[in-house]
C-alpha cells in the first residue's frame, strides 16, 4: 500500500513539473498571439487556424510521417477532446484580441474551476471541502475580472469564460478516457478539429491574409510554442489527477500577466487585479491542500504494526 502511495506522489510531482514547464510554453504563446493582433487586419479565426496548423504540422515531423500514431483508435474521447479544445481555442482568441493578455489568460484559467467540481462526475475522482471554498472565490474574482470596463468588452469577457468551461471539458476528456493514448495522438485531434473549425469561420467571416511577415512569424511563434505546450500539458494529465493538475495550471495565466505588462504594458484596474488574485488563490492554494490531505501516507494495517 505505501509503494502504491508513493507511485502517486511521484506521478503528481511529475505531472506538476510537466505543467509548469506547459504554463511557460502557453505563456509565450499568448505573447505571440498579442504581438500578431496588433496587426489590425488580422482575424481571431485566421490566427487560429495556423497556431491550430502548425500544430498538426509539427506533430506529423515529430512522428516522422507516421499517421498512425497520430490517428489512434478513434475513441470518443479524442472525438471529445478536438471539439471541446478547437471551440476553446476560438474562443480564447477572440478574448484576447479585446483584452489584455493577462485579463484573456484568467478568464480562460477558470476551467481549473469546472474541471475541480465536474471530476467526480466525469471521473469519478473525489473533490473536497476544499474545492467548494475554492468555488465561491473563483466566482467571485469571475465577476470582477468580468464586469465589462466598457460596453465593447463584455462580449470578449463572456468569450474568455466560455473557452474556460470548453477547455475543461477538453482536459477532462484526457483525463477519462486517455489511458494508453500517445500525448502527439491527442494533440493531433486538437490541432486538426481545432484548425477545422477556425478555417471554416474564416471563410464564414471572410477573413483575409496577412500581408506583414512579422505577422505570419508571430502566429508561426505562437503554433510552435503552443505545441510544446500541449505536449507537456497532456503528458501532465495522464500522470496525475485532474484538479491538483488544474490547480497548478494556474501558474499560466500569472505568467502571461507579467509577460503581458513587462513586454505590452498591459495591466487592469484593481478590481481586475482583485478578481485574478482571487482566482489564483481558489485556483491553486486551496486545490492543492485538499490534494495534499487526500495523499496522506495510508496507515498500516494491525498485521503490518505487529511485525
């Protein structure tokens, strides 16, 4: 029993490197993204596409042409996680072309949230005390950080809420049904689904090319980047439970905040300050503490205190 306890500690402690490391990846994507917005003839759904692309490109050299590995077995819940991460990755996008990078990166970080109270239902892992507590607070920083600041932005904030809930559903899908799955197969149904449904609200918009290069360079940064961030992202699903996961994952958005005011100057009001430190707190404090109660070392059996 202690063996089997310590495998899960090791697994988790893994799982919360491989997070960290995909919150700077995903960080320096948001970047990216930012950068090529400021090119105001650029479409959300056009940026989408080709960080969506370059993905699946990537992921094709990264197995050497072999499409096997990337197809799978066609489960559902690769089905699930392609829809579920392509409408985040759109509606991500489109938040952050109105809002600042950091302000997009909280509102998208509430799926630590849905992902938190939906695990025992989808996975049937327990969620604590600890987690309702979490709720109450990550709510409460939701409404600040979403109370529009302008008529025009209360349409982005509601889209950088709506990617938060589409991506938990995406990172549940891994966690339920994504034993013995490779990491580059799902990221590929990600990537091809998500650039499927960014193309075809391209042609729906009518959404011209870029013509500046640093443009295409940026959205070509921000597929790179973004793809070492789901590979160490998933690899961190599969290792550890979804909420302590989720919970770290809160590192992100605090990541890409400080990028985005160092490199953009881009900071909120207070009350945005107050919502994002509210849903870092109930994002990584409080879910991190039910976790570590849950992994408390086993106590022996009576036989095993005999000896």
């Amino acid at each position: 029993m202690l063996h089997a306890w310590a495998a899960k500690v090791r697994d988790v402690r893994a799982g919360i490197v491989y997070m960290l490391l995909s919150c700077c990846f995903f960080a320096v994507m948001a970047i990216c993204v930012a950068f090529a917005q400021r090119d105001v003839s650029l479409d959300p759904a056009m940026t989408s596409a080709v960080r969506a692309t370059v993905s699946a490109v990537l992921l094709v050299g990264l197995v050497r042409g072999d499409l096997r590995l990337l197809l799978g077995d066609g489960r559902p819940a690769l089905w699930v996680r392609g829809f579920a991460g392509g409408a985040a990755l759109l509606t991500y996008f489109y938040s952050l072309s109105s809002l600042g990078v950091g302000e997009a990166a909280f509102l998208n970080q509430t799926s630590g949230l849905w992902v938190a109270l939906l695990a025992p239902l989808v996975v049937g892992e327990p969620t604590f005390r600890w987690v309702w507590i979490a709720g109450a607070l990550s709510l409460t920083g939701m409404g600040l950080l979403a109370h529009p600041r302008h008529d025009a932005e209360l349409a982005a904030r509601l889209l950088g809420l709506s990617s938060g809930v589409a991506a938990a559903v995406a990172y549940l899908a891994i966690r339920a049904g994504g034993r013995g799955l490779r990491a580059e197969t799902m990221i590929f149904y990600f990537s091809t689904i998500g650039a499927a449904l960014s193309l075809v609200l391209v042609v729906v918009r009518g959404a011209g090319l870029p013509r500046a290069p640093e443009t295409w360079g940026w959205m070509f940064g921000a597929g790179a980047f973004a793809t070492l961030g789901q590979l160490t992202m998933t690899r961190a699903y599969l290792l550890a439970p979804a909420a302590p996961m989720a919970a770290t994952s809160a590192a992100g958005p605090l990541i890409a905040a400080l990028l985005g005011w160092w490199w953009l100057d881009q900071s909120p009001d207070v009350a945005g300050m107050v919502g994002m430190a509210l849903i870092f707190l109930a994002s990584v404090l409080l879910p991190l503490l039910s976790d570590l109660a849950a992994s408390r070392p086993p106590a022996e059996s009576a036989t095993e205190r005999s000896r």
